[in-house]
C-alpha cells in the first residue's frame, strides 16, 4: 500500500512538470513556427504576384507593338487596287453561249419561217400589239429601277463616307436586290424586242384598220360559250371578256381572234360549234356552211340540194346556233335527256337519262331551260335531244348521237387516226386537256389544230400539245 502511494505521488509530479513545460516552452514555440510559416508563404505569393504582373505587362506591350504593325498594315490596303490586282492574275477567257437553232421535226413545220396563214397571221398580229404593250410597261419600269438604284448607291457611299448617318450594308443589300429586280426586266425587254424585230421582220409592220379588242381577265360563274371556239368557258380567271364589244374567249384562245374590234355590244359574237364540246358528229356539207356563216356574217337562202343555207343556223343577235340548238329549235319544243345531270346550284335543274322535258327557252351560251315534274331549271343543251331524234326522223342538221353511253364514252367510239407516244410530260391546265407522262401511248382522236390534238389515254381524252407527240 505504501508503494503505490509513493507511485501516485511522483506520477503527479511529473505530469505537473510535463504540463508546465507544454505550456510554457513547447506552445509558443510553435506558434512561432505558424506564424514564420505564415509569412514565408506571404512572401512566395507576393514574389509570384510580381512576377505575373511583370510578365502581363510585357505581354500587353508586346501585343501593343503588334497591334500597331497591324493596323498600319490595314491602312495601306487598296480594296480597288487589290481585286483588280486579283482580277488580272486570275482572268479566264469566257465563251459566248451557242446559239439555239430551228430544229425541224416530221410531223410540223420544216423550215425556219414564220408562217403566215390566215390564222398563224392573226396570232402573230396579236402577239405583235401585246409585245409592243409590254414592252413599253417593261421600259417604264426599267426607268424607275434604274432611279432607284442610282438613289440606293448614292445613299449607300454617304452611309460608308459616315457611318453615324446609317447602316451601309442594309443599304447595300437592298442595292442588290434592285440590281437583281433590274437585270431581269432587261432580259425580259431583250426577249420582248427580239420577238418584235423577228415578227415585224416577217410579216411587216402589220398595221390595223381599227381599233383592237381590249381583253381582261373575267370570272364565268356560269357555263358561257366562247365565242371564238364555241366550247365552254366555266370557272374563276378561266376566261376574258372585251370590255368595247363583249367578246368572251378562253385564255388560249384570246391570242387567235381577230384583233379589230367593232366596239359595239353584242357585234360579231359569230363561232363555229365545237364537236368537243357538244358531242355530235355532221356532215362536212354543214360544217362548210358554217365557215361560211363565221366569214360572210350574213344569211343565205336555202340551195339547190335543198340543204339548210348557213343563214339558217344563225340565232338572235347573229350567233351561230349548234347543229343540237338548231334540231331543238326547229324540231319540237319536247326533249329528252340522253345523260343524267346533277344541278350545281339553284338556277339548275337535276334530270335522269330518260326523262321527257319541256324546252321553256331555247339555247343560251350552251345551256337550256326546262321544265320537268313541275320544276323548272337549267341543263346543258349537250345532255338534251329532240324527241323526233329517238324515233328515226331526224332534219338532215340534227346531230347523230351515241345514245347509253356517256359523253366521254360516246367520243371513244369514234374512230382514232393512229397512235403517238409522249416526247415529254405534260400536266393538264384545264378540264380540256389531258395529263400524260413521258414515253406513254396514246391513241389520237381528232386531227390537229392550231398545235393541239386530241388523243385518249388510260380512259381519258383531252388536248395536248402537238409538238409533244411522236407519231407512230
């Protein structure tokens, strides 16, 4: 017991005496070591931070002097100097554009003239006057671009001279697209001179002894005849109409009528019927009489052989009835009708193929009024026969209907006058025409005219081009 105590009590001592020297010696010594190291490692920063900033500064005056080369150099740069510099080390020697040529083809024109018949006369006539029109619209307009364009480059080299008055470059962007606007209206002048000096050069000055027709683009909502062709013209902008004299044509037809115009309301409204349109089938006989009608304006009696004259197919206010019209007027006030039609708005009338009707009024521009089950209506005149028709006693001007079938039916029983095969696609621009691709065959339908022809393809027949076909 003795022996611990004494251990216990040395033990104390020398914890005492460890503490006092931890506290008095050993502590702030190393506090010391902290506060040295503290400063060593201030002054590495502050040596580090100098020599940065004597590194930074001698790289910014070093950029400085490269800077200065720079822009010196920039100053003595010619823009001028330097593209045309580049121009004369990189000049290649440019090739005019050959020149198209006539290429002649075996079923169409095989030389490099004009024609100049009668009806290729009037197109080219009117071609003349509508070029010569254009031409001049097109050299007004140049005028005024050409204004804008020196306005635009005299704006843009004061914006570049002071930048603070504007943007020079959103003034240069809008001088090319004048520039642009400018370049094709020369090229459509220079197109439009070259075919005036090819025309006048060919079939004269071509002056008229009158004034000329002035066509604008009209909206039929209605079926109306066109008065050149005799087809029908239905739909918006499908048509134009002569605001002097009221002349309605299709758009492809406007170029082929006769330019005088007679500026009176209602004159001269003289056309052939259209076996397109109508359907109908007569005799050559009948179809020269009317060619007659259309050159002379006038009736005639009756001739020897006891035909019709020209003059009787005439209507009211001189128009060319249709050899349907013609049956139906002189034949009996009952038709039948030899195809169903479904009315398309209210002035119409729906009918069944079969059904006996009551003419009310005669033929208007290709359409008739009816009455049938006491309702009252029109229906193109094309789907009506006279009653007579269907027993046998047909006049000798009446037309020879297919009867069952539909008209489109009606018209591929008629005889074809060979097969053609398609040079190129075509795309139909009306109900008239017909969409082919290329290399497909097609049967023809009816001779060529005016450059169109009518061939049957897949179950469809319509006009194309001729000069689309290789005839086989």
């Amino acid at each position: 017991m003795r022996d611990q105590k004494n251990v216990y009590l040395l033990t104390v001592e020398s914890t005492n005496a460890a503490s006092k020297r931890f506290y008095s010696v050993d502590l702030p010594q190393l506090l010391e070591n902290m506060q040295s190291l503290k400063e060593s490692e201030t002054t590495s920063f502050k040596s580090l931070l100098t020599a940065f900033c004597t590194l930074d500064r001698s790289s910014h005056e070093q950029l400085l002097r490269h800077l200065e080369v720079v822009s010196t150099s920039c100053n003595a740069i010619d823009a001028a100097s330097d593209c045309a510099m580049f121009s004369r080390h990189n000049r290649k020697g440019i090739a005019d554009a050959p020149k198209f040529s006539f290429e002649s083809t075996p079923m169409w024109v095989d030389n490099s003239e004009l024609e100049q018949d009668h009806e290729s006369r009037v197109v080219l006539v009117n071609k003349l006057a509508k070029h010569r029109a254009r031409l001049s619209d097109v050299g007004d307009e140049v005028a005024g671009k050409s204004k804008e364009v020196m306005g635009l480059t005299t704006l843009r080299d004061s914006y570049r001279r002071d930048p603070h008055l504007g943007d020079p470059e959103v003034v240069h962007e809008q001088l090319l697209d004048s520039q642009r606007d400018l370049v094709f209206l020369d090229i459509t002048r220079a197109k439009l001179q070259a075919q005036i000096d090819t025309i006048s050069g060919q079939i004269g000055d071509a002056q008229q002894d009158g004034p000329s027709h002035k066509f604008k683009q009209s909206n039929f909502t209605l079926p109306t005849a066109c008065d050149l062709c005799g087809q029908s013209i239905w739909g918006m902008g499908k048509g134009r109409a002569c605001s002097e004299c009221g002349f309605n044509v299709h758009n492809r037809c406007e170029l082929k009528v006769p330019p005088v115009c007679s500026c009176v309301k209602g004159s001269g409204h003289t056309r052939p019927a259209s076996s397109g349109s109508r359907k109908t089938s007569y005799n050559a006989d009948t179809a020269s009489n009317r060619a007659s009608v259309i050159a002379n304006g006038a009736d005639q009696s009756p001739n020897a052989s006891g035909r019709l004259s020209p003059g009787s197919l005439l209507g009211a206010g001189g128009r060319v009835l249709t050899t349907m019209e013609s049956s139906i007027s002189v034949t009996s006030s009952l038709s039948r009708a030899i195809y169903s039609y479904t009315k398309q708005d209210d002035e119409e009338i729906s009918i069944k193929s079969g059904d006996v009707v009551q003419i009310i009024e005669q033929d208007s521009d290709g359409w008739t009024k009816i009455s049938v089950d006491g309702r009252e209506g029109i229906v193109p005149t094309s789907y009506l026969e006279p009653c007579s028709a269907a027993s046998g006693s047909t006049p000798s001007t009446a037309t020879t209907m297919t009867h069952g079938l539909s008209p489109s039916s009606a018209t591929q029983k008629a005889r074809t006058l060979g097969s053609a095969t398609m040079l190129y696609d075509y795309d139909a621009q009306n109900d008239e025409e017909v969409s082919v691709k290329e290399g497909s065959p097609v049967k023809l339908v009816e001779d060529e005219r005016d450059g169109w022809v009518k061939v049957a393809f897949n179950g469809r027949e319509g006009l194309v081009p001729v000069s689309y076909l290789q005839i086989r």
